[in-house]
C-alpha cells in the first residue's frame, strides 16, 4: 500500500480533502469531490483525509478548517484554499498542475 509521501510525491497532481466526519460543508463538498475523482481519473490523485483520524497530517500541513483542500504537485503544497468551492473552480484549479 502506497504511503501519503508517495502518493503527493508522485507524478500526478494529488487533491486532497481534508475534511472531519461531524463537519456539515465537508458533506456538502463530497459528492463535488467524488465527481472530481471520477471525471479526472487518469490525470489526478484524489484523496480525501480524516482530521480526526490523522491529526499528524492535519498538524503538520496547518489544517485549521474543514473542509480544506490542497493540491500537491511532486511532493509540493501547490494550492490551498479552506472552505467550499464550486466544481469548475477545483477543476480549473487542477488543471493548471497537468
């Protein structure tokens, strides 16, 4: 199984979501999330991460927010925005890192 380092190392652009079980937005945005996966599949890594779950992860990339997305880029923090975002906004977004 791959770890976290090797997939955001790797030659894909990754999304993440880091988003938290009990958040209201963060169920809001997955759905966007999963269409992302599936209608950019072959192109991007999507991931989405628990907080609660991972908080080494969360504490070491600064997540003060759920939902906070992240693009990486060959191991890079690329973009980062906290709050929603509409689909052609995240699309747009990935698309810059292909």
């Amino acid at each position: 199984m791959e770890t976290f380092q090797q997939i955001i190392n790797g030659d894909k652009p990754v999304l993440i979501d880091f988003y938290a079980t009990w958040c209201g937005p963060c169920k809001a945005m997955s759905p966007i999330v999963e269409s992302l996966g599936k209608e950019m599949q072959g192109l991007v890594r999507v991931l989405k991460i628990d907080v609660d779950k991972n908080q080494a992860l969360a504490v070491q990339y600064q997540i003060q927010a759920v939902p906070t997305f992240m693009i990486f880029k060959k191991g890079q923090v690329v973009w980062k925005k906290a709050g929603g975002a509409d689909k052609m906004t995240m699309i747009n977004q990935l698309k810059q890192f292909i």
